[in-house]
C-alpha cells in the first residue's frame, strides 16, 4: 500500500510539472509570434536606421505607430540629417522627439530637412527651430532657401498683381514718364518671419519711383541718366522689416507718354472760364434783378401819387364844408358873403 500511494504522488507531481512546462512554451511562443510580427512590420524600417546610424530604436517606430505618427518619414529625415553630417543628438541636435513634435504640428518634416541640408551646402546658418518656425508660419521654407541661395526678379510693377505693366509718373516739366523695372531681391531668413512679403517691396519700389521722377527738373534729365532712379530708391533702404533684401534694381524700360502738365493746364484754363462765365451770368442776373426791383419801385411811387393826388378833392371838400378855405389875393374865403354897407 505504501508503495501504491507514492506511486500516485509522483504522478499528480509530473502532471503539474507537464503542465507548467506547457503554459511557459505556450508563452514563450505567443511571446515569439509578437516578437515576429513586430520584426516584420518594422525591423526592414529599423535595420535601415541601424545601418545608417540614424538612432532610432525599435520601441521608437512601436511608439510612433500609437502616436500616429508616419515612422517612414521620420526615419527618412533622421537619415538625410545623419548622412549629411548634421548633429541629431537627443539633446541639442535633430532628435527623434523634435522630428516627431514638427510632424504632429502639422508640418512638413521633409521640406524642413532639405531647407536646412541645403542650407548648410550654401553655408546659410539655418537651425532646425527657425526652419520649422518657417514651415509652421505657411512659408515655403525651401523656395527661400532657394532664392537665398540664387536670387530672382520681380518685376515692378507686376501685371499678374497690379494689371498694370508700367509705372506712370510726371516730372516737373509736365510730361508723363511710363516706366518699368526690373527688383533683384534675395531671401533674409533671419527676417522671414513676421517681415514683409513681395508685394509690399513692389510697392515701396514703385513708390520711390514715382518720387524720383517727380522731382527731377525735366523728364529728358531722366531719359539721359536712369541709374538717378535707381540711386535715388537704392538709398532709401526699401526692404528694411521685409523678408527680402534687395540686390539691385534696374530700369527696363522707359517711355514718353502725354503731356500731361499742357493738359492740365488746359483743363484749368477751361475750368477758369467756365467760372468766369459763371460769374459774368451771375452778375447780369443781378443786375436784371436790381433792375426789376428799381421798376417795382417806380410803380409803387407811382401809385403812392395817385394815392396822394386822390387825397386833395377830399381835403377841399372838407376845407369847404369846414369854412376853413379862403381866398388869395383879397383876403377873401371863397364862397363867404359880403358884409352889408
């Protein structure tokens, strides 16, 4: 009996020891599975960083998956910036963090990489905070690396803005000048945010245009030196609190319009006869209406006489009936009885 009882209790043991052994391999192979999918989904993505010492970590692209946040694309820039000799430490260089934030924000991670990789090729100090400002401001932060890099023209005015293909102004001696220009500007990236765009450059250009032809003596002084104009807009300091900064400017083209101060004077010639004759026919109304006013005048007199003539019978009448009329000459009433002798 004894023997039986063992027996039976190193059973029950080797039946809790299978079981141990089969809930820890069934662990360790749903613990395989997982680590399976996980390397499929991402370990090409993380054996490319690997390899390009871009440091991103495998629990990195699992988090950014929760995130929302798309691995590749953070992957590529940590890429572009370690292959381009750029810092991405966790601290003070292009991180994983700061990559992942900008994406989040709403801006394009990619564009922000090139800008600055191009950047640093053109030897621009453009840091990863100011170029995602850029991006996140709406700005094209690579078209003004670009143009940092090459400058471009604008041209003043601009007929896609304006409608407009010349510029029109009258210099002193009345005649119109139709002029065209050409504005050389490059992008000043430490100014880009919150500076002035295109269109307030291709206005204060066109402004001091406009000024400068006005105040020179002649419009032949303008046609015979046109780099006055140039000097004159140049010296002014147009693209202070823009985003640009102006290179150069050029006159393309310039023509001889009216005459518009002979048309001007002209017009005021007409204007002051116009009010001359407006003043004389203001005068002879005046004068018809005084004498008008003076007829009036004789026909009331008139009437006042015959007023005043229809007043004597009446005062005879009464100097009769009254006795109170006498005679001249004798001393005698008319009409009064002689005194007997």
């Amino acid at each position: 009996m004894p023997n039986v009882a063992s027996w039976m209790l190193l059973a029950r043991e080797g039946d809790s020891g299978f079981m141990l052994y089969v809930l820890l391999g069934g662990m360790f192979a749903l613990f395989g599975f997982v680590f399976l999918i996980v390397l499929l989904a991402y370990g090409p993505l993380w054996f490319q960083a690997y390899m390009s010492q871009a440091g991103v970590s495998l629990f990195e692209l699992i988090g950014m998956s929760f995130r929302q946040v798309n691995s590749r694309v953070i992957v590529k820039a940590k890429i572009m910036a370690s292959q381009s000799g750029l810092s991405i430490d966790r601290k003070d260089g292009i991180s994983t963090k700061r990559l992942e934030a900008h994406y989040l924000a709403g801006g394009n991670v990619m564009a922000v990489m090139h800008a600055i990789i191009a950047a640093q090729r053109a030897q621009i100090a453009l840091d990863f905070d100011r170029a995602a400002a850029i991006d996140l401001a709406g700005r094209d932060v690579v078209e003004a690396v670009r143009t940092s890099v090459s400058p471009k023209v604008i041209d003043c005015p601009d007929p896609r803005r304006s409608g407009k293909s010349t510029l029109s102004a009258i210099a002193k001696n009345g005649i119109e000048l139709r002029v065209r220009a050409k504005v050389t500007v490059r992008t000043a990236l430490e100014q880009l945010i919150g500076g002035a765009t295109e269109e307030t450059v291709i206005a204060r250009v066109g402004e001091c245009i406009i000024s400068a032809i006005g105040s020179s003596a002649t419009h032949t002084l303008v046609l015979e030196n046109p780099d006055l104009i140039t000097r004159a807009v140049l010296d002014r300091n147009l693209d202070a609190q823009t985003a640009y900064a102006i290179v150069s400017i050029d006159i393309a083209d310039i023509d001889v319009g009216e005459n518009i101060g002979a048309r001007l004077q002209n017009d005021q010639a007409e204007a002051d006869t116009r009010v001359a004759r407006a003043k004389a026919e203001q005068r002879r109304a005046e004068a018809v209406a005084t004498e008008q006013e003076n007829k009036a005048k004789v026909v009331l007199n008139r009437a006042k006489l015959v007023l005043a003539e229809a007043e004597v019978p009446k005062s005879m009448a009464h100097a009769f009936r009254s006795g109170s009329l006498h005679a001249q000459g004798n001393g005698q009433t008319p009409g009064a009885t002689k005194p007997p002798e």
